[in-house]
C-alpha cells in the first residue's frame, strides 16, 4: 500500500527526522567507544543512510532558484576550468 505524503504519521515523522538521525549518530558513536568490535561496513552503511538523509532534507528545504543558480555557477566554473 502506498504512503501518502499528505497523511498525519508522514508529517510527524517528517518533523522528527533531525531528533532521530541525531540519536543514531549518538548510538553509532557510542558504540565506536564499546568492547565489543563494530563492523565497519556496517558503520559506513549506517553513516551513508544518515548523510543521505540529510542531503534530501537540504535539498528538499532549498528553494529551486537557488539550485538553479548553484549548478548554472559550478557549470561556468567548470568550462572555464575546461577552457584553460
């Protein structure tokens, strides 16, 4: 079944996401300083799912425009250096 983006739990979850990407960082942190040895695939994995989040969630909040404007700059940078 799909989610509907408009629903009341998406929303909340929607405003949790920073609360709970923070208390797995804390987590993964935390279980770096344990005795017992962590998986460093798993580690990435974990780390690449929080960072993943966190770019949608800047993208998501970033208003078109300035997207626009962003990769029209990097690209004019990119054939300048292209043209050197």
């Amino acid at each position: 079944m799909p989610i509907s983006l408009t629903s009341c739990s998406c929303r909340r979850r929607r405003r949790r996401w920073p609360q709970n990407t923070a208390v797995n960082l804390r987590s993964l942190v935390q279980s770096l300083s344990g005795a017992v040895p962590v998986g460093m695939e798993d580690l990435e994995r974990r780390l690449t799912v929080a960072e993943e989040k966190l770019f949608a969630a800047l993208m998501t909040a970033t208003p078109d425009e300035a997207l626009y404007q962003v990769r029209a700059d990097a690209d004019r940078i990119s054939r300048r250096i292209a043209a050197r």
